[in-house]
C-alpha cells in the first residue's frame, strides 16, 4: 500500500499523458461476409448459419471489432470492406470470413455477391469481387492478416456461363495463390481445384471445425489450421482437405492469447523503479522525465532519465537556434533591401552570422545528446535482458549525468545497424547493414521520410527513427534499378536483347547498326611512273646525253635542287629555283636538247 501511495503522483501524471484504456493491448478486428439468398441462382442453406457460428466465435474470443453482413449485392460489399480497411489501420490481427460462392477464372479468384448474373464469363469483372480486393482490406495489419474461404463449392454459375473465347479457363473450386504481402494466411475450405461439402447439418464440416480450435488460447493459427484440417478430414471421409497458403515467422501467432493469473510479485525496489522508467520512456516528454525524477532523484535510473532530459533539451535548443537564424537572416535581407545604413546592415550580417554559428553548435549538441541517450538505452536493454532484477551503480561525472559501464562507442553501432536494416526492409537502403551511419544512410532516411511522410531527423540514427521503420509492414520506398536493369518484383534484373539488339539510353532493347567497312589502304603513287618517257629520260640518265660526268652532277643537284639538272657543252648544274626544264628536241654538240624556262 506504501509503494501504491508513494508511486501515486507519477501514475496520475502518466495516465494524464497517455489517456484512458489500456495502452499495450494488441487490438484484434474481423469482418464475418456470408451469401446465401443469391437472385439468379438456388439459395444457399448454410453460409448465413455459419456466418452466424463464426460471429459468436470471434466475439467470445474478445475480439475488439466484429462485423457481421450477409446476403450482399455486390456495390454493399466493396462498402463494407472499404469501411472495414478504416478498422484494420490500427489493428495488430484482422481477420475476413467468407461462405458463399467463389468462382476462379484465368487462375483468379472471385467472391459472387447474391446479385450477380454471370451470363458471360467476363462479367466476373464488373459484377463479382476478386480476392486481391479483400487482402487490400487487410493489409495494414501490422501482426496477422487472416482470409478464411468457405467458397469452395460446385459452382451453378461456371455450368452455365458463355465463354467469349473458347480458350479462358473456368476451374473447379478455387485457384491456389502465393500471398506477397508478409504475415498473410489464406485459407480454403479445400484445397485448389477441388470442391467442399456443406454437410448434412446446419453447418458445413469446415465451419464446424474453426469454431473448435481457431480460437483456442494460445494455440498457434497454423496448429489451429492443422487441427482443423484432421477434423474436416475425418468427418468427410477423406473428401475434403482444407489447406493453408501463405507463411508466418517463427514465433507463435494465436488468435487469442493466454490469460496469465495475476501472481503478486515480491517486493522489488528496483523492479518498481525500472517500471516507472519503462513507462516513462514511452511517454517520452519532458513532464514524463521529471515526474520520474521526482519520485526517484537518484540511482542508476535516475542518471538514464537525466540523459533524456539533456536529450530533449537538446533538440528544443535545436529547433530554436534554427528560428533565431531564420529571423536574424530576414532582418539582414530586410535591411539591405530597404538600403539602411551601413553599419546597421553590418551588425545584421554579424548577428545573422552568429546565429548561423550557433545553430551549428546547438545541431551538434543535440546529435551527441541524442547518441548518449540511445547508448545508455541499448546499454539498460541489454542489462536488463541479462539480470532483470538488478541494475548497476551509477557514477556522476563533472556534468552530473553519466552512467557507469556505458559504451556509448559500440552502442550507437547497434542502433545504426539496426536502423539500416529496416530501411532495407522497406526499399529505402541497399547498402550493408554495417553500424556506419555515412551519407549514403543519411539519404536512404531522406528518402524514408519522403515517401512515409515523416519528419526524422538523417544525421543520427535514432530510436524514433528505429520505430517509425518497424511499424511499416512492407515496401515504402519505390524500387529504382540502375541502366541496364529492369524492376522484377521486388528485385532489379538485367535486361537481356536478342542477337543484334543492344540496350539504349532509354533503357529499351534497340537494333545496332552494321559498322562501315574500312577503307582499305592505297599505296602511294609514284608520280614519277607516270610522267612521259621524255621527262623521265631527262632525270634518269645523263641529261642531253652528256655521260657520266652528267650522271654524277645530277646525283649532287638533287640534294639543293628540285631534281632537274641543266646540261650542255659547258657541264650539269641544277635548275635554279622557279624554273623548269622544256624539252626542244635535237642534242648535241652546240644544240641543247633542254632549255631552261624560268616563271
């Protein structure tokens, strides 16, 4: 009674901030559909009384939501679901029951509302609902997403339908599905491709056996299915097997959990302390802490509390340093517009400055407080994982809030790993989930908080960050792949073109050119072959026929000259520079057969 007293004040202050009812409870949701009086086909005896079996069931189980309809048209069921996805978005289970007609066409499937005529088997489009429908209702389940199908029945509907292409599948029953979303189970009362039974009582055997062991305390949802399969098998001698698609994690998942007795622990002091950390920790605001500390001034809780407090400060201080920037930049901007004096607009930029300055020094501040506060954390997690009832010794230092035995160097690593693996989860990271929380982290929560709508902080890698990626249950970030890649699901794969295809800019299979054939090499010309004999007389031999004394100042002329050599009765020399030889006929002694003609 003293400890209740004394813990009084910081229960009411917390209550205050939390509200009224019970705050960890796991809220549970179901939506129980069953089709009996349908219009253009017979009527159904057992869907309405085993949505009825199911109803009781669910309600008796303490489901928070039960929501029961039956006999709907086809625009009353997507209301209904579109109404029941508004349950769901808080809910750790949902759970949707069907009995009625299903149909599966093109290896789809599709729940018949009583009003549908299906003359034409593309009429199941506009006038029937398809499964993917009622698996969006469900999606945001954060625990279980439950389908339960109790439509495999021999369906009038696919006898007597006209086929607009010979070649579109009806099957028998229902068409076996791969659930995509995580921690979703689809049920059917038989397997794919065969039919079930209604039975010969006011209930179908399938029925039956849910109302039995699915919501058995404790038992795991896939022994429960289990159980109901031996049930079902028994009961049908062996006609009908139920089956189960889709996977859970490793962890039990029971549709009702087990009442723990209250026991009355022993006193603890330090249990009674770490509860009220615990409790104020998911408040997490400034009126938390200190109703805390003033219950508990000292100790080792006391100094992680303190750390939160800084934490908090930090931020604040953060957040005012950024509007004190803000409205020193304006007024700067303000006074050079308005064309003030100088040494007004000088003491602007010195304050805008010094603003700017400390804005740097409160962001600091405010990230190492964060990464104090979140080692601390992960330090008191860990030890109470170890030794639940004990705590360690706290230390004070100059500042007055460490802890003792903290790691803040190695702690920081874990939460940023972890904080890198759930952006991977999401779509947002493709890096390795190694404790380094580098630019390319920094941008993968950037792009978390455009696409999720959040506000976190990317320079630190945070507790709140950490829980604002857990609680989204699939891919929040689009899939982007690089050239040369294709998206495949949830995973980019290379783009193979076929001979003679190569992949272009656009990212498109696109034909190559033929590459132009290379010119081949010509040999270079000898214009010498190609002057008339005359000319090539003139500069192969003695030139006018003047012998070997000809020939040997031709061979000296051609080092200074253009090639040609001049001859006559006097000797060979080279023609001069601008000049050429012409060819005037005759030779001999006194009768030059070449003269020199100079331009």
């Amino acid at each position: 009674m003293r400890n209740l007293l004394r813990l009084c004040p910081l229960f009411v202050a917390l209550g205050l901030l939390f509200g009224a009812g019970p705050a960890f409870a796991g809220k549970r949701v179901a939506l129980v559909l069953a089709n009996s009086a349908y219009q253009h086909a017979p009527s159904l005896a057992n869907p309405v009384n085993d949505g009825s079996v199911m109803t009781n069931t669910l309600k008796e189980a303490g489901f928070d939501v039960v929501e029961s309809r039956h006999d709907l048209s086809a625009l009353d069921t997507r209301r209904v679901l579109r109404d029941f996805a508004d349950a769901t978005r808080d809910a750790d289970i949902a759970v949707v029951y069907y009995a009625g007609h299903g149909i599966e066409v093109e290896g789809s499937n599709y729940l018949i509302p009583v009003d549908a005529k299906l003359e034409r088997d593309t009429d199941v489009y506009d006038e029937a609902l398809s499964l993917d429908r009622v698996l969006v209702a469900v999606e945001p389940a954060k625990q279980l997403r439950l389908v339960i199908l109790d439509a495999c029945r021999d369906n009038p509907f696919g006898k007597r339908m006209k086929r607009t292409i010979a070649s579109r599948g009806i099957g028998r029953g229902l068409a076996q599905v791969e659930p995509t979303s995580p921690n979703t189970l689809i049920a059917y009362s038989a397997k794919a491709g065969f039919t079930a039974q209604d039975g010969d009582g006011a209930n179908s055997p399938f029925t039956v056996a849910l109302s039995k062991h699915l919501t058995t305390p404790g038992l795991d949802v896939r022994r429960a299915f289990g159980f109901v399969r031996d049930d079902v098998l028994k009961s049908t001698g062996n006609k009908q097997e139920p089956f189960v698609y889709g996977s859970l994690g490793g962890e039990d998942v029971p549709l009702v959990p087990v009442k723990v007795a209250a026991v009355t622990p022993a006193a603890n002091p330090q249990a009674d302390i770490r509860r009220d950390y615990e409790l104020a920790l998911q408040v997490g605001n400034r009126p938390a802490w200190e109703a805390f500390l003033a219950q508990h001034p000292d100790g080792f809780y006391a100094s992680l509390a303190k750390l939160q407090l800084e934490k908090i400060g930090a931020e604040q201080a953060h957040v005012a340093a950024i509007e004190k920037a803000k409205r020193a930049d304006a007024e700067r901007d303000r006074l050079a517009a308005v064309g003030a004096q100088k040494d007004a607009q000088a003491r602007a930029a010195a304050d805008a400055k010094a603003a700017e300055q400390a804005q740097l020094a409160a962001q600091k501040a405010k990230e190492q407080a964060q990464q104090q506060a979140a080692a601390a954390e992960q330090q008191r997690v860990n030890l109470a994982a170890t030794a639940p009832s004990a705590a360690p010794a706290s230390t004070t230092s100059a500042a007055g809030t460490s802890v003792a035995s903290l790691t803040p160097a190695t702690a920081p690593a874990d939460l940023n790993r972890s904080v890198q693996s759930e952006l991977g989860r999401v779509g947002c990271f493709a890096g390795q989930a190694d404790g380094n929380w580098n630019t390319s982290s920094q941008r993968s929560l950037s792009q978390f908080n455009r696409y999720a709508g959040t506000k976190l902080d990317v320079k630190v890698a945070s507790t709140d960050a950490l829980d604002a990626v857990k609680s989204k249950p699939s891919r929040v970030c689009p899939l982007v792949c690089e050239h040369g890649f294709k998206t495949d699901g949830d995973k980019c794969t290379r783009i193979v073109c076929r001979e003679g295809y190569a992949v272009n800019d656009d990212n498109e299979c696109e034909k190559q050119r033929a590459a132009k054939p290379a010119r081949p090499a010509t040999a270079k010309r000898d214009d010498g072959d190609e002057r008339p004999a005359r000319q090539r007389r003139q500069s192969g031999g003695a030139a006018g026929g003047y012998g070997a004394a000809g020939i040997a100042a031709a061979g000296a002329g051609r080092a200074t000259s253009g090639g040609q050599i001049y001859c006559n009765n006097t000797g060979c020399r080279p023609v001069h520079r601008g000049c050429r030889l012409e060819y005037r006929g005759g030779g001999g002694p006194g009768n030059d057969a070449n003269a020199e003609v100079c331009y």
